[in-house]
C-alpha cells in the first residue's frame, strides 16, 4: 500500500471518529491533498448540525456497489449541494468513481475511470 492511500485511509477513518491526528503539519496535509484544519472543522460542524452524513457511513455504502479498496474521497458542493466522491480500486482491478449526496447518501452517478 502507497503511503498515500495508507495515510488517507487513517485520515478518513479517524476524521469520521472526530479523533483526527495524522503527524503532518498543516503545509504537508495540504500538499498531499488532505483538508486543513479549518476545512475538518467545517465538515465536522456539517456532519454534527445534519447537513451531512459521516463519511463512514457512504463509504458502507460505496461498499454495497463494489467491493475493493478505497483510493480517495473527496466531499465537494456543488449548486447548494454537497456531494461525496469516492475513489475505489475494485477486485477485478478497475477503477471506480462513485459519487453520493453528502445529505441523502444516495448514490448519483457511478463510472468506471480508464
């Protein structure tokens, strides 16, 4: 496992936990594509007033679609929307994007990346 993926995985895990600690500074979690400290405080206030659900429980559901192993997850907003993508290399070895309804956790739109 790349140090990457092994260190999101921690970061996704342990945000969804509230016990977020990864050991990197600020400048290194944005370089490698992590939220900030500012930006985990945002999701973590979504995720407690209802607005989102924990992140934990789309990738259950990423899950259901297609078993593998999760490369990246993203929570973005779009048009008053907020939106979870999910990354994923499945067992047959193709690549997987998946997308959910941050609220809802309805699955949106889901294709297979070349």
């Amino acid at each position: 496992m790349d140090i990457k993926a092994l260190i999101f995985s921690a970061v996704a895990l342990a945000g969804t936990a509230g016990l977020l600690w990864t050991g990197l500074t600020t400048a290194d979690a944005e370089r490698h594509g992590y939220p900030s400290g500012h930006e985990q405080e945002e999701v973590r206030s979504l995720m407690q007033q209802g607005d989102i659900l924990p992140l934990e429980q789309i990738l259950q559901k990423a899950r259901q679609q297609h078993t593998g192993k999760v490369l990246e997850t993203e929570l973005e907003k779009d048009d008053d929307r907020y939106i979870y993508e999910i990354e994923l290399l499945d067992e047959s070895g193709e690549v997987r994007e998946l997308e959910f309804d941050a609220t809802t956790g309805e699955l949106m739109k889901e294709e297979r990346e070349d």
